[in-house]
C-alpha cells in the first residue's frame, strides 16, 4: 500500500477548472486575491456600510429579477461592471458549460451558476471576510472544513475519522490537505477533510452560543459562498478560501487534484 509520495512535493499551479481558474494568465493566484481586495476597496469607498452592501450583492447573486432590475449607478451595476473587466479574465467559458449541463443539472445553483454570479460571488466572499475576520478570531472554538480535491490522489490517503470528521494523519508530503492542516493547527484551529460532516445540524447546535465557534471553508467559488451563507444567518462568524479552481468529480465527472495559496490562507486565519 502506497501511503507517501516521497519528494514529488505539492502539485504545481496553474490549474485550470470547468468554469474559473483563480490563475488566469499568471503563475501564481496572487493577482486575483489582490484584484478583488482592490475592488472591495472601491466598492467600500462608495457604499462604505459593509453589512448593506453584501446583503445588496448576496440578493442580486440569488436573484436573477433583483439582478436584472439593478439600475444604472446602484451598488450592484457597480460591482458587476467593474468587476466583470478586473475579474473576467479569471472566468472561463460558463455559457458553454451551462449549455452542456442536463436539464436535471440546470436546477442546481451550483453547477447552472451564471458568469454575473460568479462575479458577484467573488466581491461577496472578500466583503464576508472582511467582516468576519474579527469575530471569528476571538471564538473560542474554530474549526476549518477542508475538500478532499486537495489530497494527494498519487497516495492512498490515511485520514481517519476523529469527532465532527476525518482527520488528516500527515501521509504525504505532496498533499495540500497536510499542509493546510498544518498551517491552520499553528494558528488554533481545528482542521477537517470534509466528507461526512452535516453543517447544517452543526451549526444549528452552535448557533445556541453566539460568538464561541467559527468556521473555515474551502471550496469553489459557488459552494464556498453558499457555506458562508448558511453560517451568516445561523449567526457563526465564517472565513472563506476559495479553491484555484473548481475540479471535483461534480464538474468533470472525475476527481482531479487541486490547489490553494497557502500564504493566503495564513493571512487570511492572522486577520491580515
């Protein structure tokens, strides 16, 4: 049984997804992490009440009659124009994959989710941040649900369940599960390889102590703002790292490994 990968190290960006890739034209994500930071920014310097503006964004992004009926100057038309020239580059074709989904896959808010979403989508993450990052810091309990793309799939993976989850057990070296698990234990904080967790009950059962209990998300872009969806209205303070790329077997029909900044997942858990 193949339980290390040796020295191959961790699997090399630039990936590419089925609908975004956060590398774009670059080597590295970094461009995008600072575009859309600059763009909250601009947002922020022009509707500078947070809490207002993602609830405006999360709406429009939610709602294609709210989307279609922004009006020319309002917070939505904004973002979505300024966005679609800082951000579209980091899109793919996704009228060609809505085109291709079955008509059952068309009701899902993942999978059918449309190019204006995405944009939106992404502006909503960073504002969600932005606003959680002082409560969540402060929680006495922290815990970070990691997606099991990011495993090494050249090594057998010897996660093991442990409380709310699976547990990493360090197998690899190649892994970017092990390496975020080890970043996010530096900083007090529980990891997990998410697979049978049941969010929804968890935070049902958190949600009775407001402000003990905060959780990390990484995902693709439409599942990691939907997650931080779901926490913000059970009142539990959530950070969100979106994925380089989105790749898992829902959108290509096979597993295949992905990537994360890792340095901007540490500035991200330090508040920065």
């Amino acid at each position: 049984m193949r339980t290390s990968s040796g020295e191959r190290g961790l699997l090399a960006g630039p990936v590419t997804g089925k609908t975004y890739s956060l590398y774009g034209q670059s080597s590295s994500s970094d461009r995008y992490f600072d575009t859309v930071a600059g763009l909250v920014d601009l947002c922020l310097q022009r509707w500078p009440d947070g809490a207002l503006l993602v609830a405006q964004i999360a709406g429009a992004a939610t709602s294609s009659r709210r989307l279609a009926s922004a009006r020319p100057g309002s917070a939505i038309a904004f973002t979505l124009e300024q966005a679609a020239q800082l951000l579209g580059p980091f899109l793919l074709d996704v009228d060609a994959h809505r085109a291709e989904l079955s008509l059952w896959n068309r009701l899902s808010a993942t999978l059918a989710m449309r190019r204006e979403q995405y944009l939106l989508c992404a502006v909503e993450i960073e504002l969600r941040n932005r606003r959680s990052a002082a409560p969540f810091g402060v929680c006495k309990e922290r815990i970070a649900l990691l997606p099991h793309c990011l495993r090494d799939l050249d090594a057998i993976c010897a996660a093991e369940p442990h409380g709310l989850d699976a547990v990493c057990m360090a197998c690899s070296r190649s892994c970017y599960v092990n390496e975020a698990s080890r970043l996010l234990r530096r900083h007090r904080i529980r990891p997990y390889v998410w697979m049978n967790a049941d969010l929804s009950r968890l935070l049902r059962e958190k949600a009775r102590s407001p402000g003990t209990f905060g959780v990390l998300g990484i995902a693709c872009i439409p599942e990691l703002v939907a997650g931080m969806r779901r926490c913000a209205r059970a009142g539990v303070p959530a950070l969100g790292l979106p994925l380089d790329a989105n790749r898992c077997s829902r959108w290509f029909g096979e597993l295949r490994q992905n990537t994360i900044h890792l340095a901007r997942l540490e500035r991200l858990v330090a508040g920065g």
